[in-house]
C-alpha cells in the first residue's frame, strides 16, 4: 500500500464563525484561530479543515459564497488569512480550504450577470429552464424543503437551486465555468494551502434532461437526488479537474458524497483512476432515521447495523481506495448525545466512541469541541435557533401542517445542525471564553462543567485521551495501514474488530452500551501476549480473552 501524508494525518475541522471571536462582535474570525493555533498544536492535529471563510451574504452560513478571491469581512482580511496560513505551517500543520462549487450565492457577479437576460455570456453558467404547464420545469425538492427551482421575472425563467433558492447551481456542462473554478482553485493552492474538502461535489453532473423525481406519494415536490447524485458526467469532471489542477500540487483532497456507497467510493479514490483520496460518505449518519422518512424522524441507534456499515466501507476499500472517518461535523448533531450517553457516562463514552473510530483504517476527523466531549444543546424556543434547515422544517411542520410543536423541537434537539455550531467551550467565564461580547448563537449552558481550560488541566480528561489516540497513530503503522476484521458481528452491545499490519495486530473492543457484555475472543483467534495498549477504564479486570465489560469501556491491546 502506497504509503503518504494524508493517510496518517489527523484533521481538525474548524467551523469559523463558531471557534474563537477576537475583536468581541460575537463572530468567530481569523484572529480567533491563530490565537488557539497552540491548543491544536499540543493536541497533535496535522491538518485543519476550514469550513468557507469567503466572502458571503451567509444565508447557508458561508456556503453560499460571493467572491471566491475574497475574505469575508466578519472574519478578517486576506492579510489575517494570510498570517494565519503561515503560523499553521511554522507549527506543522497543514491547512484544508472547502471548495463549494456546486452552487454559488445568487449575489455572486456571474450570477447577477446571468439573470439579466438570455443572451447574457453567464447565462449558462447556471441552471436556466422555462417553466412547464404555468409550473416548475421539474417536481425536484430543495434539501431545505420546498422547490429547488425559482422564478425569476427578469426573464420569465426558473433557476436550479438544489439548496436554499440564494444557492444557485452552477452548470458544470459549460467547459468555461469549469476553468473558472480550476482557475480560482490555482489562485488559493498557489498561495500554499494543503488541499481542499468538496462540498457536495457528487451533486455537479445533473442527468440530462433533468427529469421528474418519482413521486408515489403525489407530494408537490419529491427528492430528485438520483437524477444529480454522482451523475452520468461526474468522473469526467473530476478527472478533468486532478489533471487541470490537483495533480500538479502535493495536496489532500475529500468529497462530501452524500449517496455514495463502497463501489463508488472506490471509483473516486483509486489511485490510479486519478480523482479525489477520499470521500465523506453518510451511511452511518442515517443509522437513527427511520426508514423511508428524513433525518428528523429519530429512531435509536442498532449497533449491528453500525457495525454492517462501518465493516462495508473498511473491507470495501481496503488496497483500493482510502476512507475517511467521522463521527461529526458542521452539518451532525454531537456523536456523544447521539450514540454515546451526555450525561453519567460522558467522560466514558466519548472516549469510547473516539476508540472505535480513530482504530479504524482511514484518515480521522475530528470536529472542533469533539476533543472536549461537547454535547447536543436544548434551547427553549425556536427563535434562538439559526440553522436555515432548522428554521425552514419547523415552519412546515408547526406553522403550517399544525405538527405538534413539542414534537418537533424534540427531533430538533437530536439532530439539528445548531447542535454543531454553538461556540467552543473555552473556559468557564461568560460566554465560555468564546466571545467578549453577544456571540451570534447561544453558548451552550453547560460551558461551566464542559470547557477546554479545564480539560486541559485534568490528566484523564477527554482532551488528553485524543492526545494520547493521535499519538498512538504515529507510533504504530498497524492504526494506519493495517488490514480490518470485524468480529463478533451478531453481538448487540460490543463492536470488536483486529487490524493487522507487517506482523503487528491489534485488538480494539468497544461496549456501546452502559451495561455489562461479557467479551469472548473467538475460538481460533490467537493473540499471544498482548500488551493494553489503551483504555478508558483505570482498573482493567480479565484478560484479553474473556472479560466482564464495563459501561462504555474501550480497551485495545497490541501484540
């Protein structure tokens, strides 16, 4: 296996507006990171992910971009930028941009230029359609709810917004939007970033035509996505793309893919065909939804399916192509509310859910408060809210299908993206040391219990506990490189597998549950004397071959 950088990287995930405010308007900025450049030093992180910081009107939060040259004024200045670029890489750390380039802002200059008239040189840089029967041009739905065309009067036409209706699609058909791109991506890779993290750049090849969604249900819009996800054109584009411009940068690249499953995954990052190294995909993510329903619609979480999926993705790329691994993100709910337990058992079960993921094959991610074991947040009203997504299914739901309001604040408090965006938990002063002013979402109120200053003083606190995981991974090629097996497979409780690398083999067992399994080793498996080479418990009972588990335990024992 082809051994590089990004394989044995961990990266950090920085959600701008919500890391770290320096001039006290409430907003996290630039400023904001380089001040905690040495907190993500002593944890150990090589790489850091930085959701967009481009200039935006900010209807989906920065991921509807205006200028793609420009920083936006809440957060700094390119000088900022530019400062902070060159104290990650003094300290080692290697910076990520995200690319959107699905859709851009609707006040983006090749928009405004697009929707002036027919004959405009932008129009076909966008998604431009006629109306059908006084109606959309299709029944597809936005992902924030309601249509995902919208009427101009300019030029009595619909645009495509798969998204909210100020993210128009861009048109990747159009060979001269697509060198714009490339040409913009030269523009930030030529002033020393790493490499770049693709928002939903399996949505960019529509099916020609851009026919109905089926729609059995007869709803006024259905879920149009197997007519855009990884469309007929996509690897052209891509490969298009790593020739124009990737392949001639030493750089990391990854894919939100939503949709995707392990045969595709291959397809993208398999070395040879030359595209991306890895992508995001969301499998795991749709474990606690109920089948045939959206996110909002929780059901608890089946280890065993867990265990199918995660197991999928690792045999399936394994020697072929590169996973990444993730518990979180700006777009997930807090992985300790949502498959652990925030409350007696927090310290534990975040510990043990970092064990499983980051002793699998693949490059980590972790979200900025994921180190310090953050939790969901439970706001009283919905008016402190501020996700679009959020906002947009509540006015559905409450106001306008008369759902019942307690309802649905409780599928918001499991899975809304607000849940990700709270300010990090710095310290136990107000605001958790985010902001010296009104931070522009709530800080969540256990900030006094769960914060950075703090953790960072107790030896067994969940910080140290990934310092010691991110650690390991240098020392030991075997969490890098080695091959997965699953076993135990039909247990309820506990997710066990082996990885195996150059004769050295590990053992990882993880108790997903606050009761007490009892492990096995399967007859047949050998593991002569291995040593413990992490756990979340102080007293370790049993050996490796049988032991009462403890609630959430993790241990992992090397040979």
């Amino acid at each position: 296996m082809e051994k590089t950088w990004w394989k044995e990287s961990v990266v950090y995930q920085i959600y701008p507006r919500s890391f770290k405010d320096s001039n006290g308007d409430g907003i996290g900025d630039i400023q904001g990171i380089i001040s905690k450049l040495d907190y993500l030093k002593e944890l150990g992180i090589d790489v850091v992910w930085l959701s967009p910081v481009y200039e935006s009107p900010n209807d989906d939060n920065g991921y509807d971009i205006s200028d793609y040259r420009k920083i936006m004024d809440e957060f700094g200045t390119m000088a900022d930028w530019d400062e902070m670029l060159e104290e990650m890489h003094a300290r080692g750390i290697r910076l990520v941009m995200d690319l959107v380039v699905n859709h851009s802002s609707d006040e983006h200059a090749w928009f405004a230029e697009s929707r002036k008239s027919k004959d405009s040189q932008y129009r076909d840089y966008y998604i431009w359609r006629p109306g059908k029967d006084g109606k959309e041009p299709n029944n597809w739905e936005a992902a924030f709810s309601g249509s995902a065309w919208q009427y101009d009067e300019a030029t009595d036409e619909y645009f495509l917004h798969l998204f909210s209706k100020k993210q128009p699609d861009l048109n990747w058909e159009n060979p001269e939007l697509r060198n714009e791109v490339y040409d913009m991506m030269k523009f930030w890779l030529d002033k020393g970033i790493d490499g770049f993290r693709m928002d939903v750049i399996n949505f960019i090849s529509k099916e020609e035509g851009l026919p109905d969604a089926d729609n059995p249900e007869g709803k006024p819009f259905a879920p149009g996505g197997k007519h855009f996800m990884n469309g007929p054109r996509i690897h052209e584009f891509l490969q298009e793309m790593n020739r124009e411009v990737l392949s001639h940068y030493d750089v990391m690249t990854v894919g939100e893919m939503p949709g995707v499953n392990p045969e595709e995954g291959i397809l993208y990052t398999d070395s040879e065909r030359k595209e991306l190294n890895m992508v995001f995909q969301f499998e795991h993510m749709d474990l606690d939804t109920q089948t045939g329903k959206n996110k909002w619609h929780v059901k608890p979480l089946d280890l065993k399916e867990l265990k199918h999926s995660l197991s999928r993705w690792q045999k399936g790329m394994e020697g072929k192509g590169w996973n990444s691994l993730y518990w979180n993100n700006h777009d997930q709910p807090r992985v300790v509310s949502r498959f652990g337990d925030d409350g007696k058992y927090r310290v534990k079960s975040a510990k043990m859910l970092a064990t499983c993921l980051h002793m699998m094959q693949g490059t980590p991610y972790i979200y900025q408060g994921e180190e310090l074991g953050m939790t969901n947040v439970r706001f009283d009203s919905i008016q402190q809210y501020k996700d679009i997504e959020t906002l947009n299914m509540y006015k559905e739901r409450v106001i306008q299908n008369k759902e019942d309001s307690a309802e649905v604040m409780n599928s918001i408090y499991s899975k809304g993206r607000d849940n990700a965006r709270t300010p990090v938990q710095w310290n136990d002063s107000q605001n958790a040391g985010f902001t010296e002013g009104t931070p522009w979402i709530e800080v969540n109120p256990n900030y006094k219990e769960i914060n950075a200053e703090q953790a960072m003083e107790e030896e067994h606190s969940i910080f140290h506990y990934y310092k010691n995981l991110i650690r390991l991974r240098k020392n030991h090629e075997v969490i890098v490189y080695g091959s997965y097996e699953l076993i135990l497979e039909e247990d309820p409780e506990i997710f066990a597998f082996i990885r195996e690398y150059h004769g050295e083999k590990l053992l990882a067992i993880t108790n997903f549950s606050g009761n007490n399994p009892v492990f096995r080793l399967p007859e047949g498996l050998q593991m002569n004397n291995p040593e413990i080479l992490l756990s979340n418990e102080e007293d370790l009972e049993g050996s490796h071959e049988e032991f009462t588990m403890k609630p959430w335990e993790a241990r992992v024992y090397i040979v």
